[in-house]
C-alpha cells in the first residue's frame, strides 16, 4: 500500500516544482503580469 502513496507523493512534488518555477520567472519579471 506503498506504492499509490509513492506515486502521489511523486505527482505533488512535480506541481510544487512546477509551481515554484511559475514564482521565480515572476520574480525575475516585475511586470510578468500578462506573461502567459
């Protein structure tokens, strides 16, 4: 019962990651308001 655990953990930490970048190129762009 490991291994779904294994794999969530996994898909989270993916959209963490994801997410943090989102935040550092924002970071690095003050005006990364109409970036996307």
């Amino acid at each position: 019962m490991g291994c779904p655990d294994d794999r969530w953990y996994l898909r989270h930490r993916s959209l963490v990651v994801d997410l943090a970048i989102c935040l550092k190129t924002v970071s690095t762009f003050p005006s990364g308001s109409g970036a996307r």
